[in-house]
C-alpha cells in the first residue's frame, strides 16, 4: 500500500503548553484512518498542521511525496480538507457553490463543469443542484461542505467532525459516501465524537491525548489491548451464588460475581464459551433466564487509555 500521508515527529507549543508532543502517523491509498481523542488532546492543532494551516515547531509532513509547510501551495492540492464548520455560500445554490470554489482551484471551465456535476451526484445534490443552499437541512450543508472537498480530486480527504448536527438520514448517507471514495482508493484522515463512526468506518485508528498518540492499530489490534475479554451477564432464577465456584472452573472465565440474582462474568470467547457454562450453571442447580454479552469495543480501550469518554 502506497502511503499518501506521512507524518513524523509533530510537535507544537503554545508558550508553556505543549499541545503536540511527537505524534507520527500515516494514511496509505484507499485507507481511512480515524484521529479519536478527548477535547483538548491535540486533534485540532495536529490536523492544522497535517494541513499546513498551521506552522509547526518542528516535524515532517508529506502528501503524495510532497512536503507540507505553511507556504507550500501546489503541495496542497492534493489535500481536500472539509472543517467542522460549514463554509459555504447561503445565498447561492449547490452548483453555485461547486462552481465558485472550481475557479479558486483554478479549475478550467470546461473540466469545472463536468466536475461539478460529478460531485453533485456523489454527495447526492443532483436532483438540488439549483436550488439555494440556505434552503438546505444541515445534513444537506454537510454533504455540499464535503463536495466543495473533493472537488479538485484530492489524493487525501480530511474531515473534522463531518456529521455534527444531521438527521441520521443524512448522516448515514455521508458515512455511505466516505466507504465508497476510501473504496475508489482515496486516503481519508477521519476525527469524530461518535464511536460508532469510528468503528464502522476506519481500517486503522489513532488514539491521542495529552498531546501523544497513546495507542495506534486496527480495532482487534486496540481491542486486543484490554484483554479482549467478553461481558457476559446471566440472569438466573434463584441462588445464583451456588454458581461462583463451577462457572470459575472453566478456563475461559477470568472473573466471576454474583449479585441480586444475577452473574458477572468476563469470559476469553464467549461465543464459544456460552454452552459449557450455561450447562456448569444448570448442574448446580441455577437456571439461567436470559444472557446478555457485551463485546469489547473502541470505547473501552478508549476510557482505558484516556480516562475520559470521548466527548470528555
């Protein structure tokens, strides 16, 4: 896999408060790549300077081999970047806005028009191309913020907080757009609040907080890191304490509680566990009435590096 971006070594200091401290990163074709921390870990300053929005103190940034500094124009242009805040024009219409920021790009007319048409379909606009975007739901607005980033076909797409404030319509169809341009080989740098976001939609995820990044890697390589141990709760008929001993027996089982006519277990596999400890259960005589299992996510290794939920 060919690495569109690479970053190395980001450090940025405000006076005495050290927002970047080393983070490294890289995004390789066709790859999305989520930037998952608290407010107030880095997120914002480290994507200013991915982007070269923002000068950094020291550290490397490389878009599809070219460097990225503050003054670097033409290196830029392989970056689409989308900002949390809409930036689009109310008062003109979808095709309006594809079409003014085509001649900021420096688009050709004729290339421009032809791309502008293609990004409305993508973003799924084409059937309100002419319509004024004051007239737009919020999810509406996203979907245009996101055209007006991809059309100069970047190599790399970068979205802060893309579906902030939709309906989950419109957010769903953002999420449907995202899988299929990382599909069509497009690197996308991806920051949410939402953990399902993540997990649905990055093949590698980047957890940073105090200005570092605290754990990188694929959700099971993350997951991996606390355990990847099962909850798995029993609700039992009477006397559920007469279990402790025969449920802990099974080697799976890392950890057993019993408490108001329930079972608390953390179990290795528990899918493949559940029959052998259902029977240990029953041959104590405790019947089990219903089980719930709660699988390890991004939002446990997240509390367990970070000690904070994500919108902390």
């Amino acid at each position: 896999m060919t690495n569109i971006l690479e970053a190395s070594g980001l450090h940025k200091a405000f006076g005495d408060l050290v927002a970047v401290d080393g983070v490294g990163f890289h995004i390789g074709e066709g790859e999305t790549y989520g930037l998952l921390g608290p407010n107030g870990a880095g997120k914002t300053t480290t994507i200013s300077m991915v982007t070269g929005l923002l000068e950094k103190d020291s550290g490397n940034v490389m878009v599809a081999g070219r460097e990225i500094t503050t003054t670097s124009t033409e290196a830029k242009e392989a970056i689409g970047y989308v900002p949390q805040d809409i930036a689009i024009y109310p008062d003109l219409t979808a095709r309006e806005n594809l079409d003014f920021f085509g001649r900021l790009y420096g688009m050709s007319g004729k290339d421009r028009s032809g791309r502008v048409d293609e990004v409305l379909g993508i973003i799924g606009l084409a059937d309100r191309a002419d319509d004024r975007s004051e007239q737009f739901s919020g999810g509406m607005k996203r979907r245009l913020n996101i055209g007006i980033g991809l059309l100069h076909g970047p190599r790399l797409l970068m979205l802060d907080e893309p579906t902030v404030g939709v309906d989950p319509q419109s957010r769903n169809a953002i999420l449907e757009s995202i899988e299929r341009l990382s599909q069509e080989g497009m690197a996308v740098l991806y920051t949410t609040h939402y953990m399902e976001e993540a997990e649905r939609l990055c093949d590698r995820v980047g957890i940073i907080d105090d200005g570092q990044i605290k754990a990188e890697g694929t959700r099971a390589e993350l997951v991996a890191m606390v355990g990847g141990r099962d909850r798995v709760r029993f609700e039992t008929n009477d006397r559920a304490d007469a279990a402790l001993d025969s449920l802990k027996s099974h080697a799976s089982v890392d950890e057993v509680t019993a408490s108001d006519g329930s079972l608390e277990l953390l179990v290795r596999g528990a899918a493949a566990a559940l029959p052998r400890l259902l029977e240990l259960a029953a041959g104590v005589g405790v019947g089990v009435t219903s089980v719930d299992v709660v699988e390890p996510n991004l939002e446990a290794v997240f509390l367990h590096l970070t000690g904070k939920a994500l919108r902390d």
